[in-house]
C-alpha cells in the first residue's frame, strides 16, 4: 500500500521540485550521429543534462532552459561520453603494484578467489571494490562490467555489490557461480545471489546484477546451467559474462559452446571476455546472435592470453581491463595500445609480403567508438557510450589547455591519442557529479582512501610473505615453459631486477 502511494506521488515530486537540470556550453561534443552510427564532432555547442539524462544538445546556445539550470562554461574544452570497461575484477585493487611480472597461472595460485578467502574480511572487499571504483571514475569510466569473483560468502559477496552500489558508478555486477575448494560450492550460491539480487538500494541505483559464470564448456554441467539461466531469466539480470580462451589455454566457454546450450540467442547480453581464440564459426554466432567480445588489450600483452584473431571482430567488440591491479586501469590507455597494437598487426602482414603501408588501417574514431558505444552495445543499452538526447547523463568533461592538450584541432584525436587521466576535469554518472574541477567529488572520498589504505597496507603485509606458488609443469594439458628473457644490460647479467614489493 505504502509502495503503490509512493509511485503515485514520485512523478509530480520529480518535476515539480527536484528537476535537476546542468547546461555545459561552449564546448567542444563528441556527439553520436544516430544517422551514420558514428562520431559527430560539435564546436562551440551544448549539452543540457536534466536528471539522469541527456536532454538535448544543441549547436550552439539551447533556445531556453529549465528554470534553475545550473550553467558550466566549457570553452575551450572537450565533452565526451564516459568510458565504458566491460571486463573487470573490481575486489582485487588492494593488490596494486604487487603482481608486475606475475603470469596467468601464478595469479590464479596467489592473488585470486582461490587464495583469498582465507585472509580477506568482507570489509576488506568492501574498502578495495570502492576504491577501484573511485579510481575508475577518476579515469572517465562511468561503466563496469565486474566479472565479481568474490563471491566466496555471503558476506563478502555483500560487500562487493555494496561497495558498487556506494561508489555512485554504473556497475553491471556480475555474481560469479564458481565452486571454490574447500571454501563454497555452485549449489550453496544460489539461495546468496537470490538475497543479494533483492537488494533494495539496488532500486535507486545505476548499479545492476549480472551474473559470470566460466563453466560452459568443454564439459559443461547442464543441470547447474540450467539453474543458473533460470535465476538469470527469473531476476532479467542486466548481462551474462564469461572468460573466454581457447587454444592452449582451455577455458572454452566459447560462442558455439552457450549456443549449443541454447543460450546465446537470448534478450539477456552475453559477453566473452577475451576470446582470443575464437573461430570462424564463433565469430558469425556473435554476429548473427548479435553479442559482444570484451578485448582487454593490456591484460592479453601482460599475460600472453593474446588477440590473434581479435582483429577482425572489431564489429562485434567492446574493450575491457580486467585485472587492474597489475596495470593501468583506465579505458583510455586501452584503447591506445590497441589503436596502435590493431596498425602494428595490419602492418606487419603488409610488411612480412616486402611490401609497405600505403594507408593507415585502423582510426582514432573506430578507437573511441569501441572505447564507448561499443560497451554501450556489448550491454545492449543503446543509451550508453553516446551524447544524444535521450542518453543516460555519463559525460567527462577534458581540459583542453592542459599541456598535453594545448593545441588540439581534432577533439578525437586529442582525447585518444594525447591525453591523459590527469587532463580529465569533470566525469558525471547518471547526471551526477563524481569529480569536479579535477578531484573527485563521489560520495565517501576521501574517507575511503585512508579506510582503503590502511586495508591495503595489512593485506599487503600477507601476501608479501606468501611463498610464490611452484610453477606447474603443465596447465590444461599442455606443456608450461619459460618464455625467452630479454636482456637489457650489457655484459653478464640482463638486468631482470627485482620486484619492489
Ligand atoms: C536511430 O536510428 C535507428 C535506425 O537506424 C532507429 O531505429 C532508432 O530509433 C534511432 N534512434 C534514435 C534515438 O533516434
Ligand atoms: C561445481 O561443482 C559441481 C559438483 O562437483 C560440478 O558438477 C560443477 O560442474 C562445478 N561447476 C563449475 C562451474 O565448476
Ligand atoms: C529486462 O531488463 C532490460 C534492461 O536491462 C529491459 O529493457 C527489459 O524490458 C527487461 N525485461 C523484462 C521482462 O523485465
Ligand atoms: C536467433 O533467433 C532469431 C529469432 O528470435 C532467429 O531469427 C535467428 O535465426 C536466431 N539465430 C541463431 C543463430 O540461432
Ligand atoms: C618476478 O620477479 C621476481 C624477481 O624480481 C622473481 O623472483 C619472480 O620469479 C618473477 N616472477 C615471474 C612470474 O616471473
Ligand atoms: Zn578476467
């Protein structure tokens, strides 16, 4: 009764008192052409924020405004949509600078949720989500997908999606089903997601669930998937997301995998982090199945997951960082290396005939477009990764006089390849502030940090001391071999060096 009243009375409230509306004018719009399903470059216009979305954007000056509108001058200033990572490992930010060399299979053996349950409080995983999010906005990325794999307890699971719901960031929170040895099974984790999809802050917040879930092939359990799908249909979770290899790897999880299950031609989105070893075959599933690969270009140098085929998928692509605790976080510095990674790979096959490049084969529009609408895409919500009207209000606003910045011509140009996070004055998340004249403004920093710092410090302190996990000889069946080690020191000695930790 008191529910039915409530929604009765909402939308005389919203518009009569707390219509919020900003006008950025003067700037600069990376605006979405709805036409071309490209960039539209907008100079000296304006962008009209009314609550969570856009509400217009003009050439110039709008005709009139909301009565209150507050006005920000962006002359000389770039305006552009949020960056939208659609592979993450949120829980893991106290972590840092600890792993700079570690491979894929150390990491799975020490800083994963194989090993941390057994140190980890749930506010511990509360501090380490929230600060990896205020260090995502920070960056200009207004949306997450969170392959959340801590989910090892009711309470720690909480806390993750907590943390998510805090940061004010749109996270598409992605429950993980994973049996963890002698921690959780499959089976205890369904009455947990049911309790956490229920959350009632999730109501008034960007922050949704979703589910990751790696157990689709080879050998999938159809019963467990089933059940899994079920919930998923059952709660319209906002994505399904999978770690998806192949080749030596293993992790399958690929394309013709949830297709034989018959869940990939489905409402729901699904996204293959990855997919560095997808087929032919998987490919036209993705296209004609229309869902998305999440290509985390950093995570597949630093580990050797690799992209061999992830080229000519780039229709079908979004770009993700995943484990942002051994590198850069922000989508900007991915979608750099795999500008320049996509030109070098092009190149190369031009080069290794004796022939030379006449053209440059990948843009910086294509770039900022996966960077952005592709995540949009990838999360079947159209009204992300764009400014148009009509949008949700995820905007990051650049200082174009910065040094790095003082100059540009091409605003694209200048955001994908010249800028830095440090240029990044403004980011807004469903039409609300989280950072302003260059700091953040989330709700809870910076309380946070130093909450954050000291969690990282003791945590910090135990895996220091954790012995490294012995190398296998093989993994999955293959083989497991040191890489040739470059040297960069003449003489004896190639100057490896240590790890500073
Ligand atoms: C964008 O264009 C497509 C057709 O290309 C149309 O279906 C859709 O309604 C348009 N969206 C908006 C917001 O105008
Ligand atoms: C979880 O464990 C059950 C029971 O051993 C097994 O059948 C199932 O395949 C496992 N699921 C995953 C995703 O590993
Ligand atoms: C499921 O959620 C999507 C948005 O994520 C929405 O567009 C759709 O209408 C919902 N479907 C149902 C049946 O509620
Ligand atoms: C997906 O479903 C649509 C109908 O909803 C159908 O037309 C299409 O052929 C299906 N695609 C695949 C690959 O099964
Ligand atoms: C990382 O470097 C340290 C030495 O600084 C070394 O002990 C360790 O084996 C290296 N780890 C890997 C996975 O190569
Ligand atoms: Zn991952």
């Amino acid at each position: 009764m008191r529910l039915i009243n409530r929604i009765t009375i909402l939308p005389v409230f919203l518009t009569a008192v707390s219509a919020a509306s900003i006008l950025f004018k003067g700037g600069t719009i990376i605006a979405f052409n709805n036409q071309t399903q490209g960039l539209k470059v907008i100079r000296g216009g304006s962008v009209l924020v009314t609550n969570d979305r856009i509400a217009g954007v003009f050439n110039s000056a709008p005709p009139k405004t909301p009565p209150g509108t507050e006005i920000v001058d962006i002359t000389g200033k770039i305006i552009t949509p949020g960056f939208i990572d659609t592979h993450r490992h949120g829980w893991q930010t106290v972590f840092k600078t600890m792993a700079s060399n570690t491979t894929l299979i150390e990491f799975f053996g020490r800083y994963s949720s194989f090993v941390a349950p057994f140190f980890w409080t749930p506010s511990d995983v509360y501090d380490s989500q929230l600060a990896g999010l205020y260090e995502s906005l920070n960056a200009g990325v207004t949306s997450t997908l969170d392959h959340a794999t801590n989910t090892w307890s009711k309470d720690a699971a909480t806390s993750g999606l907590q943390a998510s719901i805090d940061s004010g960031a749109r996270v598409f929170w992605g429950f993980s089903f994973a049996n963890l040895t002698d921690v959780i099974t499959v089976e205890q984790l369904y009455p947990i997601f049911r309790e956490l999809a229920k959350n009632p802050s999730l109501k008034a917040s960007p922050t949704t669930i979703a589910i990751a879930y790696d157990g689709w092939g080879p050998n999938p359990n159809i019963a467990e998937i089933n059940k899994i799908m079920a919930l998923a249909q059952e709660f319209n979770v906002s994505a399904v997301t999978t770690h998806s290899l192949q080749g030596p790897w293993g992790f399958n999880n690929s394309p013709e995998d949830i297709h034989a299950l018959n869940y990939l031609n489905i409402s729901i989105p699904v996204i293959f982090s990855h997919a560095s070893f997808l087929t032919p075959t998987g490919a036209e599933l993705l296209r004609s199945t229309n869902q998305y690969i999440s290509i985390t270009p950093e995570s597949e140098m630093h580990y050797g997951q690799t992209h061999p085929f992830s080229y000519g998928i780039q229709d079908q692509a979004s770009l993700g960082v995943d484990t942002h605790i051994t590198f850069s976080t922000d989508i900007l510095t991915q979608a750099r290396i795999w500008l320049q990674q996509t030109r070098y790979e092009r190149y190369l096959g031009v080069l290794e005939r004796g022939e030379l490049p006449g053209s440059n084969p990948m843009s910086v529009e294509q770039a900022f477009l996966l960077a952005t609408r592709h995540g949009g895409l990838a999360l079947r919500r159209p009204d992300l990764g764009i400014i148009a009207e009509g949008a949700k209000a995820d905007l990051v606003v650049w200082d174009g006089t910065s040094p790095a910045l003082l100059g540009w011509v091409d605003p694209v140009a200048a955001v994908i390849l010249h800028a830095s996070v440090g240029d990044i004055e403004a980011v807004l998340v469903d039409g609300k502030w989280a950072k302003r004249g260059g700091k953040l403004v989330a709700k809870g920093w910076p309380q946070a940090g130093a909450k954050f710092l000291a969690t990282a410090k003791r945590l910090q302190a135990v895996w220091r001391d954790l012995p490294l996990p012995v190398v296998p000889a093989e993994f999955n069946g293959n083989l497991v071999v040191d890489p040739l080690r470059v040297d960069v020191r003449r003489g004896p000695g190639d100057g490896y060096g240590e790890v500073y930790i």
